[in-house]
C-alpha cells in the first residue's frame, strides 16, 4: 500500500491497441498532372512520380519506404519503389476518381519513384487496353517514435495509354513570336 492506500499496480495502466489501417490515405500519381496517364507499351521507360498524400487523419511523412509495396487488385505481382523518398507539400486530398487540387495543402507528403517497366510488368498492365481506368493500392508502415510499425493502406488510380492514343497538342489560337534573323 501506499499513501492513496492503493496497490501499486493499479496506479499505471498499460493499454495496447492493435494497428489500424488508415481509411484516409490515398495516392496521386504524377502529382500536378490529371488526368494521370501511364504509357503501357512494352517500350516504357522512364520513372513514375507517385505521392502518398497526407490528410488530417494520416501524416506521409512517417512512411517507412523500404515497407512499400504497390500493388493491383486481382493481380498477383507488386512493385517496390526506387530510393528513398522524398518529404514535401506537393499534393492535396482528392475524393476518389477525382483530380486532387493542383499543388501545396500544407501537409507534408510522401513523394516515391517507380520504375515504369515494373509497373507495366508487376502489375500485368501490358494487355489492358488503352484508355481502362487502373485502381492501384501502396500498402506499408508507418514509423514511430518507438520504432515500430503501423500497417496503412493508399489507394488512387491512373488510365492506361500507348504511343499511338497519345493525341498531339491543339495549337489553334497560339500566337507565335516571329523568328528574329542574326
């Protein structure tokens, strides 16, 4: 006994609460651009910017990048992301199917590179047809500040394209400037 004449051991209670999966998270795929095309021609190259985004229920910043996986539903494969990350403002929350707000929130978010090869490839996009609107889910950890890990869930999509669905710009109503001569 003590001096409130309690045990000690019902002065500090310990509670445990199981991970969650966090409903708020979501993905913008090529931040700034919508609608989000990704090539799918067996020629893709290049890099694929995808942002996990941050909202009042789900900080990014906390991603721990080497747990990422992105992945498809119905398709076996996944793909991991190329190195490590960056934190920044550069997108904003969007209800799904929607283009996010272009540009800064004021939270902090995830900002990961994928190869494109392994995006077409794990995620079986080659045979799609152009134009198939794609769900994609990057799943992962979150890190705090006891080291440990709480599993969460993003989810965004992109539409599938090839060379030959990509139309050429309209310039009609363009002025341009004259060429100066030297």
């Amino acid at each position: 006994m003590n001096r409130f004449s309690i045990p000690i051991s019902c002065l500090f209670v310990i509670c445990f609460v199981a991970p969650a999966t966090f409903a708020g998270a979501s993905l913008d795929v090529r931040p700034g651009r919508c609608p989000n095309l990704i090539n799918h021609s067996s020629q893709a190259r290049g890099v694929v910017p995808i942002a996990i985004v941050s909202d009042v229920d789900f900080s990014a910043s906390r991603v721990d990048v080497d747990s990422l996986q992105l992945g498809r539903e119905n398709v076996a494969g996944s793909v991991r992301p190329i190195g490590q990350g960056t934190v920044g403002d550069v997108a904003a929350p969007a209800s799904p199917g929607q283009c996010p707000n272009p540009g800064a929130d004021g939270m902090y978010d995830m900002l990961v590179m994928f190869r494109k090869a392994e995006i077409v490839d794990g995620l079986d996009l080659a045979d799609l047809p152009s134009g198939t609107v794609v769900e994609i889910c990057m799943s992962g950890e979150t890190r705090n500040l006891a080291g440990d890990g709480n599993p969460f869930e993003a989810c965004g999509d992109f539409t599938v394209t090839g060379f030959g669905n990509l139309s050429s710009p309209n310039f009609d109503g363009i002025e341009t400037l004259p060429r100066l001569r030297r």
